[in-house]
C-alpha cells in the first residue's frame, strides 16, 4: 500500500488516468462521428461523468504532492466513477429490460448555467434510442461496457483511497 500511496503523489498516477479518459472520450466520438451512432440522453450523461473523472485527473495533476488537491482529486474521481456506475447501470435496464413506464428523457437536462448541448452540441447533443443495442463487443452492450469500466474505476479508486492512509514509515 506504500508504493501505492507513493504511485498517488506522482504526475504519472494521475496523468494514466486522464489518458484513459480521454482515450474512452475519443472512443465515444469516434462511435458518434466516424461509425454514425447516434448517442442517447444516457449516452451523454455517461459521458459527462467520465468528463468528470477526467476533471479530476486534472485536478490531481496539478499538484499531486499536495494533500487537499489529491484528495479533491479523488473524490471527483470517486463521484464521477459512482455517478458513470449508476448511469450506465440505469441505460443497461433500459435496454434489457423494456418498460412503456421506464424511458429515458427525449431530450438532455443540463443546467442553465450549463447548457451544455448548445454550447458544444457535437458532443453533448443526444439523438439516439436508450433502449436500442447499436454496437455489441464480446455480446456486451456499449452501456454493459461502461458497467465494467465505472466499476473498475471505482476499485483502483477505492484502492488509491485506502492506500492515502499508509504513508512512509519512518
């Protein structure tokens, strides 16, 4: 846990984790824009949470030797992670288990100081189906996928927290 708790306190900790946001951010505009499908609300509400992380990881960055930065670090990690689990495990119902009573929202719900959508609707503009399978990989749904990398998320997270409390010996 030692080395872990070091591993924290480096650039390199943080800066892996900002890469793999971004590469999971590029697979969804790559998904979007190169192979034409069409994101969903929760589609983008999952990719906001990951946005989150990635706004974590730069916070972390910053100063990973600083003790209130690293732990602001990694609690926007930890929520973004939490959040991302719950949304993706909320779009994976709605695809799987189908109900007239339980749909997703038509249109996305950003703040108004926030609007997301129209600020950059490229990327925060939903127009796809929640409940359509468009893409499958290994028989996993895109929001299966995302079940799987949150929840990760959350256990390197947990791990990194857990190891905050294992400083050097001296």
């Amino acid at each position: 846990m030692q080395v872990l708790n070091s591993f924290s306190k480096t650039r390199l900790a943080w800066l892996l984790l900002l890469l793999s946001i971004i590469f999971f951010e590029s697979s969804a505009l790559f998904f979007e824009h190169v192979m034409n499908l069409a994101p969903c609300v929760m589609c983008v509400y999952e990719r906001v949470a990951m946005m989150g992380i990635g706004i974590a990881a730069l916070i972390g960055l910053l100063a990973p030797r600083n003790g209130i930065l690293r732990w602001i670090g990694l609690a926007g990690w930890g929520y973004g992670a939490f959040r991302g689990l719950e949304l993706a495990y909320e779009h994976v119902g709605y695809q799987f288990n189908p109900s007239p009573f339980a749909t997703c929202d038509l249109f996305v719900q950003f703040p108004s100081w926030a609007p997301l959508n129209h600020w950059i609707p490229w990327m925060f503009e939903a127009y796809g189906d929640c409940a359509k399978v468009v893409w499958t990989f290994l028989d996993l749904s895109m929001p299966q996928w995302l079940v799987i990398i949150f929840a990760a998320n959350l256990i390197v997270w947990a791990v990194m927290v857990i190891a905050q409390f294992f400083g050097h010996k001296r």
